[in-house]
C-alpha cells in the first residue's frame, strides 16, 4: 500500500482513463454483439 501512495496522482489519471476506455469497449462490443443477434434473428423469421 505504500507504495501506491509514493506514485503520482497523474498515474492514477491515466489509470482512470485506461479503465473508462475498457468499459466503454466492453459497451460498444455488448452493443455490437447485440446488434449482430438481431440482425439474425431478424433474417431467420423472414426465411
């Protein structure tokens, strides 16, 4: 733990920064793999 606390705050902005990105990956691939299943469905119920 002390050695988290000598790093320097700007770290832990980049830290922050890399972890909002991950998520907002995580989100636009949920919506994608989401959309991807509608699609499917969609074409399977008009065939």
């Amino acid at each position: 733990m002390s050695e988290l606390k000598r790093e320097p705050p700007r770290s832990d902005k980049i830290f922050l920064k890399c972890v909002s990105n991950k998520y907002r990956l995580n989100a636009t691939a949920r919506r994608a793999v989401a959309a991807a299943r509608l699609a499917r469905v969609v074409a399977l119920a008009t065939v």
